[in-house]
C-alpha cells in the first residue's frame, strides 16, 4: 500500500507517515485496486511503481527492461575500482545497458569516467535515456543501438569493458517464476545454453580493449568455471572470480 501512495502522491513515505488525514479518492482507489490485481497476479513492485533503487541512484523502470538487482551492483563496484587504479580519465564501455543501471551508477560515482551504453532493443535504449536525462547525465554517456560490438564503431576501444548479458538457460524453470514470468525474455536467456552471449562478448573483447584492459562480466550462479574457462582460453591475463553479497560466484575478470 505504501509504494503505491507514494506513487500517487508523489511524497517519499517519510512524509506519507505524517499525513494520517490524506484519504484515497475515487481515482486513487480505482489505481489501487488496479495495482492491487496485478501484484496479486505477481507483476513486479518495479513495474507498478515505475522505479527501482541501484548503487546510490533510483532508476526508472519497465516491462521493456531488466529490473536491475543488487548483484549486478559488484560490476559497478569493479568498474569503479579500476577507474581509481588507473587514476586518470577512464573510457568505459557497457554492453546491454538495459536501464542504464551500470553506465549511470558508475558515471554518478566517477565524474571524470567516459561512459559509452549500448543494447539491442530500441525499448531498453529509449528507458535507460530517459533515466540519464532523470539523473542529468544526459551529456555523461553516450548510447548506441546494436547487438553487443556491432553497436560500436570498429576501432573503438576503451580501458573497461562491463556487461551483464543474458545468461539463463532456455530449459531453466526459474523462467516461468517470480518476477521472471514479467521481464523482457531476450534480456534473460539467450535461447540456448547460457553461455553464447558471454562467449560472444569474451571473444570480441579483446578487440576494443586498450592494452591491460579489463574486461568483467555478470553470469549464472553456477556458471563460474565455465566463464573463467572461456576468458583463459581466449588469451585473458589475470582471470578472477568475483563473489556476490549472497556468497555466489557472480562475475568473471581478465586484463587484455
């Protein structure tokens, strides 16, 4: 009930709690009962509410993305991590931005970084603009359209390379689940073993990568092995594996 107040209100739930005399009329009972269906039926607080919270900035979100989750913040986290490495301005590229979530958290922590987004649906673009413009970084992070490097000039190439691809298998039944029954299909699985987006992504990397670039990447909880396998057997230097908050192996590195 809360979310949805604060929705229809447009107040923060601090100031929902001091205003016991405010009462639903007509309109906001017909959008609660509403709202009320659609999480009955399980759509995603998110989605009914339009937002969702991600490393120190809110984000607006939609049935054409996404919902980002915490564990994806560790990319933010290594991304951010380098660019203090390098202590010079970084050149960062996102690949299926989805939301923007990686490409504006990290430009909201890194004024000097150089974000560059990319995703193949035109409906995740158009949402992760809207929330560069929400969060003014309009200027900040540059978008372009296209499957994963043909969204990007040919010589192009940057310090850090970050992605969170779909990586659940077509057979998975967490698909039909949760959550998972509302986001977008292509942003989940890739229709076959969980692995061809990031051998993809792995294998082009090192093609737009300055030299010691880094390249991370978001998988599966048990998928670890076999992503540090294909960052080894493509050539990367320095392959780590990066542990969730939840204690689950969840992003693979390797340095160009």
């Amino acid at each position: 009930m809360a979310y949805i107040l604060e929705k229809y209100y447009q107040l923060p739930r601090s100031a929902l709690l001091s205003r016991d005399d405010l009462e639903l009329d007509d309109k906001a009972f017909d959008e609660w009962k509403s709202l009320e269906s659609k999480r009955i039926q399980g759509e995603p607080i998110a989605y009914l509410i339009g937002k969702r919270g991600f490393h120190n900035i809110e984000l607006y979100v939609a049935p054409g993305v996404l919902i980002p989750r915490p564990e994806t913040e560790l990319l933010v986290e290594i991304g951010l991590r380098e660019i203090t490495r390098l202590n010079a301005p970084t050149n960062i590229l996102d690949l299926g931005t989805g939301s923007g979530a990686i490409a504006l958290a990290i430009a909201h922590e890194a004024p000097d970084a150089q974000l560059t987004a990319t995703d193949q649906a035109i409906e995740a673009l158009d949402i992760a603009k809207i929330n560069a413009k929400l969060l003014n970084m309009e200027s900040r992070v540059q978008f372009f359209q296209g499957s994963w490097y043909e969204a990007i000039e040919a010589s192009a190439s940057y310090d850090v390379i970050l992605s969170n691809p779909p990586y659940i298998t077509s057979q998975d039944s967490h698909l039909s689940q949760g959550d998972l029954r509302f986001e977008p299909i292509s942003a989940l699985t890739d229709h076959g073993n969980g692995l061809t987006c990031l051998e993809s992504i792995i294998s082009g990397a090192k093609h737009h990568l300055n030299p010691n670039g880094l390249l991370a990447v978001e998988h599966g909880f048990n998928q670890s092995e076999a992503v540090v396998a294909l960052m080894q057997q493509a050539g990367f230097q320095d392959v780590q594996a990066h542990l969730d908050l939840g204690g689950h192996y969840r992003v693979a590195s390797g340095r160009k």
